[in-house]
C-alpha cells in the first residue's frame, strides 16, 4: 500500500521486530548480545530484528528473529521500544517501524546463528553500546538501561 507525505510523495510503510537480548552475569555486569553482518561492504554490529511473517504478533517475530540471527531461544521479559526510519530501495521510499523487546536466553547457543550473520557477540553493555552501528538502535538502547536492568531482576526474582 502506498501512502503520501506532507509534500505528496509517495512512500510505503514497513515493519519488524526484535530483541535486545540481555543478562547479569557472575561479576554483575550487564551483557547483551549484537549481530555482526555484512550491509553494503561494511561491517555492521546491530540488535537482531527482521520482517513479520505468517501473520505474526510482534512478539513472535521477535523470538523467531533472535533465534534465527543469534541461535538463541530467548524469552520476552518487557517491551524495549520502538525506533523508525526512512530508506530508499529500488527506488522506493519506505518509513519502517521496528518494536523491540528486552529478552533473555533460555536455550540455544551462539553458534548456531543462520548464514546472513557473520557472528552473534555477548558484550558488556558499554561495549556494546560503543560497537552499535545504527545511531537510533543506540539511543534506545542507552536511553532504556534502567529498564532493562528493572525486567531483567523483576525476572529474576520470580519462582
């Protein structure tokens, strides 16, 4: 479906979802887990995310996508946020929405990531806010620290 902006130009919309999987671990550092691909010959560090399939929630394309991008099973613990942009891609103009949610590993492992990551990556928080190579995946992530902290001992504290 096309839709037009404030100038009359034409754009379509576009959607995803994905996590920002995390954990305290032994030392008490905060870890979270990013993706290493290859975009236009470039080497980008990002949160896994990806396209709604099947009429999926959100939520369940946000679990697929880490397992598929990180080889995670991961859980949902709290809403993250959601970022949006624009792009141009064969000649076509999309505003894209992504919602993400904080999320825990309860299985799976690294390793097992699917063939368009090079590599899935735990890294201390600081660390992996330095790596992030998209500026509003970053702010989100920086601005929902306290956040994600929040979900992750309100998680731990349960049973």
């Amino acid at each position: 479906m096309k839709y037009f902006d404030e100038h009359g130009q034409p754009y379509r919309k576009d959607a995803a979802a994905g996590g920002l999987v995390a954990n305290i671990d032994g030392s008490g550092i905060l870890r979270v887990v990013l993706i290493r691909s290859r975009r236009r010959r470039a080497t980008v560090w990002a949160l896994p995310k990806g396209h709604f399939e099947n009429g999926e929630t959100a939520e369940q394309t946000a679990i697929r996508e880490v397992n598929e991008e990180t080889g995670l099973l991961a859980r949902i613990l709290a809403p993250l946020g959601t970022i949006d942009y624009w792009f141009v891609e064969k000649g076509k103009r999309y505003h894209k929405f992504v919602d993400y949610f904080v999320m825990r590993a309860v299985g799976g492992s690294l390793e097992d990531h699917d063939d368009e990551v090079e590599e899935a990556r735990w890294m201390s928080w600081e660390r992996a806010i330095g790596r992030m190579s998209y500026p509003n995946e970053r702010a989100l992530v920086e601005a929902r620290r306290d956040a994600v902290l929040a979900a992750l001992r309100e998680d731990g504290s349960r049973g």
